[in-house]
C-alpha cells in the first residue's frame, strides 16, 4: 500500500470492542468494486481454514446485515488477520492488491497483538501457498514450461542463493518439510514470491522453459532483497517455528496442541 492507502486502511478500521473493519469498505482498498467477486474471495479464503477444522470462522470473519431502505446488505466484520490473509489471496489482477500483499508482508510483525495466535497465521498462510503453488505450476504449463522441478529451483536459488536441498540440510531438516517449519514472516514472503512469479508470467506474456525459469529467479531475488532489508536478515537466516504446521493441526485434531 502506498503512505495515502494505509492512512485510508487504517482509518477505515472501528472499534466495538475490538477493532474490525467492514469487508464492503476494505474491498475498495483491494481494488474489488463488486461485492459479489469480494464475496467469492472471501468463501475461497474461508475455505483454507475450515479444512483445517480448528479455525473460528466467526472470529475473524463476523457476517452481519442490516438494511438499507428496501434492501437487505450482507456484509462482514473484518479482523486485521483478515484484511491480511484477504489481501495475499487477492487477484493480483489488481495493482492494489499486489500494493496491500507487498505493505502485509513487509509489516506483518508489527501486528502480532492483534492476529491470531502465530501457529494459526503459519497454517492459513501455508494453506494459501499451497493454492499458490498450484496455481502457478498451471500457469507454468499454460506457458510452455517443460520442466517444473528446475522452474521450481530457479525461484529457491533466487530467494535463498542456494538449492532447497542445501537449505534443507542447513536446517536438518528433509526437503519437503522446508515451507512447514517456517514463520510466519518467511511464509508469507514465500507466498508472495510465488503470486508475483504467476503474475509476471502472465502480465509479460513470458514463454519457454528458460525464460520462465529467469523470471521465477528474479522475483525470488526482489523478495530476497526485501527481507533483508525490512528484517536486516537473509530468507535462510530467518528463524525457525518450534513446530511444523502438520504437528499443530495432528495435535489439535488430537483434542490438544502439544506444547
């Protein structure tokens, strides 16, 4: 977001105690000028925590309608994790969105008092890079990329200056578990690597294994630059969560999250 759009988010915001803002006024601030294409990312965005079955929707997402002469308005009460996780699913068609994910991303510490608990953030964010990943590996194909393995490194070594096999082994950790024991900062900064590599794909009509594979690297070093310079630590050096995602979900669908 530029300095006017998070004065205007920020004033958005009301207090009825706790603070929330109206899902039909922030989806202005997510260039959306359609309630019903709102409402769509809304209910996709719902949906990557209720397979989860333990996220409150009510909490973050507080439907309420009242009427306005002779209609009846539908509309949500809106958490700042909401306005967040809404924002890095939003259709990146929409400069706006791409300004709110890059202001989310980089100020997504600063709002730990008012999110959820972490290993709640941590777990919708890795839902939605999940999406991401599928959706950017059919815009990959749509493109006439052949190798999906290399076009996935390309991004990796761009972000991390490394291969996710030596990240994974610097970490002790195997290669596929690398995006569930993130924080939530890396997360998210991963999130959007992977929304704006489609994005680029697509806005730039880019086509052909290599060029694909140097766009997907060069958004991982913008992101990478990004991190540095909004943490003052690489992506490789970011701390790690004490617990993977799929242990917080198994632990809770036990009747208890281990501590």
């Amino acid at each position: 977001m530029s300095n006017e759009q998070q004065k205007g988010f920020e004033a958005l915001a009301k207090e009825n105690g706790s603070t929330w803002w109206s899902a039909r006024e922030f989806m202005s601030v997510l260039g959306y000028d359609d309630w019903d294409d709102f409402n769509k990312l809304i209910r996709k965005t719902q949906q990557i925590y209720l397979r989860s079955e333990w996220f409150d929707l009510n909490k973050e997402f507080r439907y309420y309608d009242y009427i306005d002469g002779d209609y009846t308005v539908e509309d949500y009460k809106l958490s700042r994790f909401a306005c967040f996780i809404l924002a890095m699913s939003g259709n990146t068609e929409h400069p706006e969105v791409i300004e709110a994910q890059t202001f989310f991303a980089q100020t997504v510490e600063q709002f730990q008092d008012s999110l959820s608990p972490e290993d709640l953030e941590r777990f919708g964010i890795r839902g939605q890079l999940k999406e991401a990943f599928t959706d950017l590996n059919k815009t990959f194909k749509k493109h006439d990329g052949k190798d999906h393995a290399r076009f996935s490194q390309a991004g990796v070594i761009g972000m991390y200056n490394q291969p996710n096999y030596k990240l994974a082994k610097s970490r002790d950790i195997p290669a596929s578990k690398l995006y569930d024991t993130m924080n939530r900062t890396e997360l998210a900064a991963n999130l959007f690597r992977v929304t704006q590599t489609e994005e680029r794909i697509k806005s730039r009509n880019i086509v052909g294994q290599a060029l694909l594979e140097n766009a997907h690297k060069q958004v991982g070093q913008e992101v990478r630059k990004m991190v540095q310079q909004n943490t003052g630590k690489s992506p490789e050096n970011l701390p790690q969560a004490e617990q993977p995602v799929n242990k917080i979900e198994s632990s809770h669908n036990k009747g208890s999250i281990e501590k």
